[in-house]
C-alpha cells in the first residue's frame, strides 16, 4: 500500500509507524515536501517552529521531487510529480490519499487508476468545518460523484465526516471508520515533578485549579472568548482561584497579551512541543477548545489521555464523538462567553467530580487509538482481523 500525504506530521507519522507493524502490510508514503522535519515558518503559529519527535522513521518512505516544495501546504503546493513511475515500479495494491482536494492528489489518484490500483481516501471535512458558499455547495455533490467513481474506500475519522460523506452520495458500503487518534500510550506518561516544575514557573498555588487552552492564537479558534470567560468566574479563595493557560502562539497574541493586562492568574507559554505538552495537560484541572470551526481538534484526545474534563464549542468535530454531555466534559453554543464560564465554573465546583470526569475522558479515548484505526484500515483493505495475540505471534 501506498500512502500520499504533503509533508511529515507527527500525528499522521504516528499512525504510520503503527500501520508499519502489520505483517502483511507492506506500507510505503510518499511525501509532497519534507519542510516539517527542520525549523520552518508556520503562518498558523506566526513563528518559527521545530518538532520535538521523530517525524519520520519506522516505516517506509520517500520524498517526491516537487514543485513549491520548501512552501507550506496549499491548494496548488507542494505539487509532487514522479509518483506514477514508482507506484508502477512497487507494483502497489492500494493508494491512500490523505485529502482530496489537491490537484497534484487528483493526478495521483487518476494515475493509479490508470495502472490498475485501488484507491482508497482519508480526508476530516465535516458539515459544520468550515463555512461554504453557494456555489461551493452546489458543486461539491458532482465532485464527489467523480470521486465515488474513482475511489473504493472513503475512511471516515468520526460520525460527522462518515455523515459528510453519505450526505454527498458515498454510499455507506465505502465508508469505513480510522477514527482520528493520537499515540495514547506517548501521551500517557505523566510526570509529577514536571507538574511541579510548572507551577514553580508560573507562579501557581500547589491547590489553584488550571484551566488550559492548547492552540495556535488565531481567531478561528477564539482564544478571546476564553479569556472573557474566565474573567466571569467568581475567584475562590486566595490559593483556590482558577488560573489559566494559553499555550501556543499566534495572530492573537498581542491582543490577548493587551487584554490580559493586569491579571496575574492568566500566563501565556508560547510554543511548546509534544513532549512538553503532556506536563500542561497533566497540570490543568479542565481542558478547553472553543473554536469558531474545527473538523476534529486533536489536542481534546490529548488532553483526555492525562484524564482530563474537556470544554469544547459545539462546532468542534471531536466534541460530538468523545464528550458526553456533562459526564465528562461539556460542548456549548460557540461564541457563548456566559455559557462556557458556565460549563468552567460547573466543573471546577467539586474538585472530586472534576477527577470522576477525566477518569471518563481517559475511559473513552482508551478505545480511539490506532488499534481502532488498524482494525479499520484491514476492513477497508478486506484483510482479516487479527487478535493481539495472533499478531504478535506474526
């Protein structure tokens, strides 16, 4: 099998890796562009980045000559050619495009066509992703008849993209869920002293409770509703009142860093990577993600492998798959500044119900791992399920 996607991503690369232990897969990606595997420029994060985890390694692979290649993605770039020669070349079975949307992964997925290779796609756009235009809207059903055409398998990484899918034409048959997920077991390792360490650096009281945002600062993602929140909530005690985390950079950092001013409980800690995510979901007492438009938001499965309530708006895909409403966690009509305090407030309350409802975030993102997605990536392929024991013998 091969798999097409623009450039390393640790998430992606993850899932890959996993794929890559199945005996009788032999998996091999192609990568558009290998920007991500140095420091680069994110517009998103309006600074230079550098991953802290191997993005590559564990499984096969090949970067593509392409064209825009040192740009990030877009419509037209990276534009990746040269992969008709080795799709022939490595006599594949199965193509799997990450994203349809690309014309360099419309000739991809025509080229494997054309050799006689199945192709299967994975992409995250729900119905409530993003807004559409008219015209958008009314040509998007005709592309899709193009792609059932062309594609046998459509893997779905939540209810709402499966019901994105069957609302344009796919028919169920095809439609296989990979749910999206992160490495649980990478993102399970608490740390204690890290925890403490935290709290030593920005100055908060061993019992305050920490609400946490993980994001790039941009408005899409309403890091501003968050902090007017958190200025409705009524202060506890001295040690007792809430304080509150932006981790991550952005468009947005200056206004909130203005709007912030004066209020010593608000901390702001830049970008971090994945490493040191995990000491910031282990410190917070309740997760927040209140995006405008979000198709999955995985920092909310990060979080619930620390154990941990989560908040998110109801426009956030993930929301709909892995919150049970006030079990653990809320969703709450985006851009709601009193309902979200709310739902902050409601949870912070009772320390010990706050602990019973990140039990059950870890609970449910327990069974959304990469097992589950290599259960369905063998459905889509019509290869047989294995148990964990006939695989390891394998």
């Amino acid at each position: 099998m091969a798999v097409l996607i623009t450039h390393p991503v640790h998430y992606s690369s993850a899932l890959f890796r996993r794929v890559a232990e199945e005996p009788d897969i032999a998996l091999t990606v192609f990568f558009e562009s290998d920007i991500s595997l140095r420091r680069h420029a994110d517009p998103g994060f309006s600074a230079d980045v550098e991953w802290d985890v191997p993005l590559v390694g564990g499984f096969e692979h090949t970067v593509l000559p392409a064209l825009g290649a040192g740009r990030g993605p877009s419509f037209w770039w990276p534009f990746a050619y040269g992969l008709r020669r080795r799709l022939k070349e490595g006599q594949f079975d199965w193509l799997w495009v990450h994203g349809y949307n690309r014309p360099s992964h419309w000739l991809a997925m025509a080229a494997a066509r054309s050799l006689g290779i199945r192709v299967m796609i994975r992409d995250d756009a729900t119905g409530i992703s993003r807004p559409r235009g008219r015209l958008k809207r009314l040509v998007k059903p005709l592309y899709f008849a193009a792609l059932n055409r062309v594609a046998e398998r459509f893997l779905a990484v939540g209810s709402l993209n499966a019901a994105y899918f069957r609302a344009l034409g796919i028919p169920d048959e095809k439609i296989v869920l990979t749910p999206w997920a992160v490495d649980n077991a990478f993102f399970r390792v608490g740390d204690g002293t890290r925890r403490e360490a935290l709290r030593r650096e920005f100055g908060i009281p061993a019992d305050a409770p920490v609400i946490l945002f993980v994001a790039r600062l941009q408005r899409l993602k309403l890091p501003d509703l968050v902090l007017e929140a958190f200025q409705h909530l009524a202060p506890g005690a001295a040690s007792r009142s809430p304080h509150l985390i932006f981790v991550g950079t952005g468009e947005m950092l200056p206004h909130l860093k203005e709007a912030a001013r004066g209020l010593d409980r608000v901390h702001f800690a830049g970008f971090r990577g994945q490493r040191e995510l995990r000491g910031f979901y282990d410190l917070c007492d309740v997760f927040v993600l209140p995006s405008m438009y979000e198709t999955w938001g995985l920092v909310v499965n990060e979080a619930m492998n620390l154990g941990k309530p989560v908040v998110v708006s109801d426009q956030v895909g993930s929301g709909h798959d892995l919150i049970r409403q006030g079990e653990n966690g809320y969703r709450f009509p985006t851009g709601d500044a009193p309902a979200l305090a709310a739902a902050l407030s409601d949870i912070l309350a009772d320390p010990e119900r706050a602990r019973r409802m990140g039990q059950l975030s870890r609970d449910i993102i327990s069974g959304w791992d990469f097992d589950a997605d290599v259960r369905g990536l063998r459905t889509a392929l019509g290869l047989p399920l294995r148990t964990g024991g006939e695989k390891a013998a394998a």
